[in-house]
C-alpha cells in the first residue's frame, strides 16, 4: 500500500508540472521510475524521503523529457 500512496503523490506532483498529456504520461512514467530506483537503492527510505528525492530531480527529469520532445 506504500507503494500505491507514493507513486500518487508522484503522479499528482507532475500534473501540475507538465503542459501537455503527452509530457505528462513521460514524466508520470519517468517520476515513477526514479522513486522506484531510489527505492532499491535505499530500502529504508520513507515516502517523504522518496518523495523529497523525485522532487529534487523534477526538473532535471522535466529538461530530459523537453530535449527528447
């Protein structure tokens, strides 16, 4: 259920970060995949902790995402 109730918190954070449905469904895809991979690097992160590290990288991951569109 942790799981579940980060990657929502992660999906609501993009949303209002991204312009266009295109970019959202990349970056949804893309916050996922960071929290994820921070997670098993760091097993007993918190959710804050996860949260606070998709956020830190948010517009590195939004500059990729605009480089690649």
């Amino acid at each position: 259920m942790e799981c579940y109730n980060y990657i929502y918190k992660l999906i609501y954070f993009v949303f209002f970060m991204a312009k266009n449905e295109k970019r959202i469904k990349i970056a949804v895809i893309a916050g996922a995949s960071s929290a994820l991979k921070y997670k098993e690097r760091n097993p007993k992160a918190t959710e804050q902790e996860i949260l606070q590290h998709v956020t830190s990288e948010a517009n590195l991951i939004l500059s990729r995402i605009d480089d690649e569109l």
